[in-house]
C-alpha cells in the first residue's frame, strides 16, 4: 500500500517545526442593569514557526491542511 505524507509548511519560509503559544487573558464587560462587570476567560493558541518566528492560528493551518487534501483528492480523480 501506498502512502504520501505531506506536511503544512510556513509560508516563510516553509519549515515544518511549529512550538506552540498561549496567550491568557480576561475580557471584561458590563451588563445591563447592574453595576457590576462581568468576566470572561480567554486562551488563545497560536503557533510560531520555530525558523523565522512567524505565528500561525488554528484556523490558518486547519485551512492549509484543507488545501493538502484538496490537492490529493483532485490528483486522484484527474
């Protein structure tokens, strides 16, 4: 069996290592009728290139690996 292993690369750069970054944060807000704020919890996972440092979302590398299998699948059926 035949297989092809294809990574997502930095667009940089196009190195393949990734480490990952948290940010945390609290986002404040008020809400109607009260005096008091109210708060929310916030995580936000990016990823850097571990060559040039560039940051990537979640959704950005979700969308490049979409792209992968697009062009696979079209290889196959063309």
């Amino acid at each position: 069996m035949d297989f092809n292993q294809e990574f997502f690369l930095c667009d940089e750069c196009e190195n393949k290592d990734f480490k990952r970054i948290y940010n945390f944060s609290l986002r404040f807000h008020s809400i109607n009728f009260s005096d008091d704020l109210v708060y929310d919890r916030l995580t936000d996972e990016i990823y850097q290139c571990t060559k040039c440092r560039k940051t990537f979302t979640k959704d950005q590398i979700d969308e490049g690996l979409i792209k992968i299998k697009k062009k696979y699948k079209n290889k196959d059926s063309g």
